[in-house]
C-alpha cells in the first residue's frame, strides 16, 4: 500500500513514514500543502494522510481541490480539533475519515488500512461471507454453518461492519463511531461487551472462532487461525 | 472658589448640557419671536379702535359745523368735552384763540404737515393728576377759514399698560433663560456625577479589582438599566476569567500528577535492572498513563469549552427520549454483565432543540458513573479489610427515566451506589470540581462536571438528590418551543 503522508511537524512525519513501513507499506512525505497537491495529483498513491493545518495551502483546501478533480483516493485527515463540527467540516471538504490528535499508531493504522480497502462501493456487495458466516444485506440475516443467528439490529450493524472489514484490524473508536455514531470517550469499555455478545452469538459452539481480539488494537473478524 | 469652578466646568461641557442649552435656545427665540408678535398686536388693536371712534367723532363736528356753524360746533366740542372718558377735544380759532374742549392748548408735537399724531399734555383741572404728562392722540381738522378742531383720545393708560407687558414678557424670557440653563445644568451635573461613578468604577476594574460593580439606585432611569447591563456583563465576563483561572489551575493539578507519574514510570523502566521484558512492560503503562491524561485533557478542554461557548449552530430539534434510549442501549449489556438490573422509561417522545452530541455524552457520563458506582457498591468497595458480609444492597441497579415535566425535559439517572454526602452534592456540580472519592476511581472524574456544563449551556439544570441509597441525579433541559431562541449559557 502506498501512503502519501502530508504533515508538517517532522518529527511526526518521520514517525509515520517509519512505522507504516515496519508495517509494510510505502509511504511519501512532504512538509506543505503545495507539494502535498502536486504529488497528490500525480497519483499513485492509495492513501493519503492529510493534516488540516499546513504552512502555505491548508489540508481542507487541499482536499477540496484534489476533490474538484475528480480525484477519490481515501483521505484520512489529522487534526487537533476535535469537536464534532470540525470533524464534520473534515468530511465535507471530501475526507473519509477524520482522526483527532493525538491518536495511537494503531488507531491510526488501521483506519489507513480500513480506508485502502474500501475502494468497491459498498452498497453494491449484497453479502459478506467469512468462512461459513454468511451476511445477507438483502434479507437481514445471517447464518453461520447454514444455521440461522438471531442478532439485535445493533449487532446485526456491528457484525456487518466488521465482515465488510474482514481481515483488517477494527479499532474500539471505528466501531464506536461507525456503528454507534458516538464521537466521545465511553470511559468503560462498552464496546468489549459488546463485542462479546456478538462472539457469544456467532463463535460459541463453533470449534473456529472467527471474531478474534487484536491484542492492543481492536478487533478483526478472519477466517484462520487466531 | 476654584474648586466650585473645576466643578462646574465639566458639567458645562457634558453632552447633556449642550442639549440643554440648545433647546433653551431654540425656546427662547420661539417665545421671543411669540412676544414680539404679541406686542405689537396690542398695540395695533389699541391704535385702531382708537383712530376709528377719532375719525367718527371728527366727521360728525364737521357735520355740526355745516349744519350749526361756528356756535353748532362749539356746542357740539362742549357736549364731547363734557361727557366722561378718555376723549381729547378743543376747538379754537386759526390763530391759537381756545373756544371750546378739554384741552388747555393746541397739541404742540403734531407735526405741521400731518393730519395728526400722538402728542403730550398736560391734563386740566384736576387737582390730582396736576403737572403729569400724559400722551394723546389727535387728528386736526379745519373748519371753514377760520376755526381748527382737535379731537383725540387720552392713551397713557394702553400705552403704561403696553409698557408693564413689555416688562412682565421681557422678565419672563430672562426667567425662562435662566430656569433652562440651571436646569441643564443640574441635569449634566447628576448625568455626569452618575457617569463618573460608572468611569470610577471601570477605572478600579481595570486596576484589578474584579470584584467591583457600579452602584444601581434603583430609578429604573436609563443609566440604572445601563448599569445593570454593565454589571450583568461584568459578571459574565468575571465568570470567564475565573473558568479560565480554573482550567488553568485543573491542568496545573490534574495534568502535572499524572505527568509527573508517567516521568517516573519511564525513568524506573529505563533504570529496570531486569532487562527488555520489564523495560517493555514499563514502556506500556506509560502509554496508558499517556492515555488517561489525553482523557482528562480532554474532558477539560471541553469543559472549559462548554462554559465559555455557545450553542448556536449547533443544535438540531431531536426526540431526546431517542437519544437516551441508544445510550442506554450501549451501557445495558455493561449493566447486566456487572449484575445490575437496568430499567429504562420513557414516556414518550420529547423532543428539544438541543446538541445531540453533547446529550449522548453527558448522559452516557451519567449512565456509566450510574453503572460504576451502582456496581462497586454491590461488590463491595475494594480489597479493603473489614469490609466482609452484609454489604449494600444486593440487588442494586440503575434505572434511567425521561418525561416531560411542565415545559422541561426531565432526564433522571438513579443508582444504587454510596450516593453523595448532601453537603457534598453542590460542591460536586461546581465546574472541574472532583470530589476526592472519584480521584481513586477510573475515569478522568470530571464526568459530573461535565454533564453540569452541558445543562448549563442548554439552559438547563443538573440537581443531585438522594435515591436512598444511591443517588439520583436529575438532568434538566428546557422543553421544546420550535422557534424559540436558542438558549444562551445562564448562570
């Protein structure tokens, strides 16, 4: 996966550039909005990492101008706001996905890679199939081994959101967000229990558990061996 | 004396002064204009009459003389003369002889040429009135070759009183001038001593002294409401400085502990003689201890935000009772996976113009301190020693209530825990304030704080109240009123 990384503070940068390879990717950074666009523009990238607040163009206008283009790579912006308002500003200007400083690298990687994948539309995958968990976004249901699960809506939405992820880590903060809407710190971990009613649901009973705990990070939904 | 003139040369040049003056200007040349056309009326109405009943009397000894000749006419001047009243006559011969008439000698002022005029004489006869000179009016007139009339009319009496009207309309101006500028005068002098006050005191805000706030004497007038508004917003503004005052101290407290704590934590796991497994383990409760303060960095940035903002904007009229009932459905398997009953009522829908995020969040703070404290209680707290069998209630719970309440929205989070001392609970919703038990607890305990701000930014109220056991905590929001203005932060 290649990253384009655009973020003034150096020392940040450099991070990210090191630790997205440690995690296998390639990542380019620059320090201005300017060069950020132009490179953004050459393309090639699957990614970019845009902070909001950058010396010359700021992130929001670099955004918008890549958007004017008909540019649609994922924009995962960085920022220091982090209301509610600002977040919405972020996504209007054409971000898809908005992470407040400061955030943990885990946090941030697997939104980065959350966002590579995401490039079908997804209201054009019907069903999400891991191993023999099957989704059906038609009819509601799901199965596993051809036997029927009962879920509340609200799991219903989180094991749909973490089979559409399938494979990638999903963070506690994703699934608060993207499931639930909620942009604040729950202080308990609500969504571990959560998280383990679905298991109790789909895994219970079944020799492979599929709904594995990323120790740290979050959660993935795989088919192998956890 | 120099003070009296320091005194009165402000109030001179005070605004309301001018205005003063400028009206008594404005009315004076007004009420001159008035006088000076009054005047001259009086005296024109006067002259007319006169000069007509003159030029009747005048034609009719021109009638006697045609008719009865010079013995006609000298009978008719002595029957005028006779008859009481201001009437002037004399007839004599063209060389000066008197004849007949009232007056002593011809009018000696009229003028040659005129027909006639106003002339003085002395009154005959009478004793009294002896030596004064009086003014006349007269018209002459010839009759035949050899006789000449005067007739006319006494006027000393219209013109004194002409005279005394003049005087009265010219006192009343100067008396007019004079009550206009004092009365201005008085007016800039209370306006500017009022003013002064309210300089005197910004003066002694400025220098420091926050407390201060101008004096209101309860007039009602326009520099009272002046001053309420002034004090109001001194008092905002002094609740700005001192939210201000208080985060800055918060951080000092709650950042610099923990920050401090985390230094040492990564100075021991640098020191840890027992190599890379420690070092890593030390290595990761500091990022956990970095964790908890970005928290409580956090929940006080927004705090201080709450309290210093504003909601427009930002609100969106929205079922309330909806709100509660998906927070409610993210912390009930919390609830009974800790072995808590968990009841939610709603009665019905309620819906407010309000910021939906900030209501998930506060009442997600209430629900999960609910859960928190409901659940510690039933365990028991902590590993202390003493504190064996017969605990608190074994079937504690939390139960979250919504319902409309006159024209409120009541939002009631009630628990089972050890509740809060009632001394306690004002102190407990006072902004940053974390009572000490909450110190030892997890979470940043700012959550009621927070909750607090959130209620009080939508023109609500947050109360504690004692569930017995437990506590209840009730959140107040004012109801929905579609287009009512958006409510500011009250206090």
């Amino acid at each position: 996966m290649r990253v384009l990384v655009i973020e003034d503070d150096k020392e940040t940068a450099g991070y990210l550039q090191k630790s997205l390879k440690e995690s296998g990717h390639w990542a380019e950074v620059t320090g201005d909005g300017e060069t950020g666009l132009a490179l953004a523009k050459e393309g090639g990238f699957d990614v970019l990492i845009v902070d909001r607040m950058l010396p010359e163009l700021d992130g929001l206008t670099v955004v918008k101008r890549l958007r004017a283009d008909g540019d649609a790579t994922p924009v995962l912006f960085l920022s220091a706001l982090g209301e509610v308002d600002d977040r919405v500003k972020g996504l209007r200007a054409g971000g898809d996905d908005y992470l407040t400083k400061p955030y943990a690298y885990t946090e941030l990687l697997a939104r980065v890679e959350a966002l590579a994948r995401r490039k079908a539309p997804e209201e054009q995958v019907t069903r999400y199939v891991v191993d023999d968990l099957v989704l059906d976004r038609l009819s509601h249901r799901v199965t596993r081994a051809g036997e029927p699960i009962v879920l509340q809506p609200r799991e219903y939405r989180l094991l749909e959101y973490l089979m559409r992820h399938a494979g990638q880590v999903v963070t506690r903060t994703m699934l608060l967000e993207n499931v639930w809407d909620y942009h604040f710190d729950p202080q308990t971990n609500v969504i571990d229990v959560h998280v383990s009613r679905l298991r109790g649901k789909i895994d219970k009973g079944f020799d492979k558990p599929l709904l594995h705990t990323v120790r740290g990070a979050g959660y993935m939904v795989r088919d192998g061996q956890g | 004396m120099t003070g009296r003139a320091e005194r009165l040369a402000p109030a001179l040049s005070t605004g309301a002064f001018r205005i003063a003056a400028s009206a008594v200007a404005v009315f004076l040349l007004v009420a001159a204009v008035l006088a000076v056309l009054l005047i001259r009326d009086a005296g024109d109405a006067v002259s007319e009459d006169v000069m007509a009943s003159i030029e009747a009397e005048t034609q009719r000894i021109a009638q006697s003389y045609a008719s009865g000749g010079r013995d006609g006419v000298r009978l008719a001047v002595e029957q005028y003369a006779a008859s009481p009243g201001h009437g002037l006559y004399l007839l004599t011969t063209r060389d000066g002889g008197k004849l007949a008439g009232n007056l002593a000698t011809r009018p000696q002022d009229l003028v040659a040429g005129k027909r006639g005029g106003v002339f003085s004489f002395k009154p005959q006869g009478s004793g009294d009135a002896a030596g004064a000179v009086r003014q006349g009016v007269a018209l002459r007139v010839a009759l035949g070759d050899d006789l000449v009339a005067y007739i006319g009319r006494d006027i000393e009496t219209q013109r004194q009183r002409l005279g005394r009207m003049r005087l009265v309309l010219l006192v009343a101006l100067a008396a007019l001038v004079l009550a206009g500028l004092a009365g201005g005068y008085a007016v800039s002098r209370h306006v500017l001593r009022r003013v002064e006050e309210v300089n005197a005191t910004a003066r002694s805000i400025m220098g420091g002294d926050m407390s201060r706030r101008i004096v209101v004497t309860g007039g009602d007038d326009e520099i009272d409401r002046l001053a309420l508004n002034l004090n109001r917003m001194l008092d905002r503004i002094e609740m700005l400085m001192q939210g201000l005052r208080e985060v800055s101290d918060n951080i000092a407290h709650d950042l610099k502990t923990p920050l401090n704590r985390l230094r040492n934590r990564a100075e021991a796991a640098l020191r840890d003689p027992a190599g890379e497994g420690a070092c890593r383990d030390g290595l990761e409760r500091t990022i956990e201890e970095a964790d908890d303060l970005i928290k409580t960095f956090n929940a006080l940035l927004l705090i201080a935000r709450l309290e210093a903002g504003a909601l427009e904007g930002t609100t969106e009229d929205v079922d309330v009772a909806t709100i509660v009932g998906d927070v409610a459905e993210l912390y009930q398997p919390v609830a009974e996976e800790a072995g808590l009953s968990f009841d939610v009522v709603m009665y019905g829908p309620v819906s407010a113009d309000v910021n939906p995020h900030l209501i998930s969040q506060a009442v997600a703070n209430l629900i999960d301190n609910a859960i928190k404290y409901s659940s510690a209680a039933r365990t028991g707290p902590g590993p202390g020693p003493g504190d064996g069998e017969g605990g608190p209630s074994e079937t504690g719970g939390v139960r979250v209530e919504v319902e409309r309440a006159g024209n409120g929205i009541v939002v009631t989070v009630a628990d089972s825990g050890p509740g809060i001392a009632a001394e306690d609970r004002e102190r407990a919703l006072k902004r940053f304030v974390r009572l000490e038990r909450s110190r030892s607890r997890p979470g940043t305990g700012l959550g009621l704080s927070l909750v607090a701000a959130v209620a009080r930014l939508h023109g609500g109220s947050l109360r504690l109240e004692d569930n017995a056991p437990g506590l209840r905590v009730v959140f107040t929001l004012p109801g929905a009123s579609p287009h009512a203005k958006t409510p500011r932060l009250q206090h």
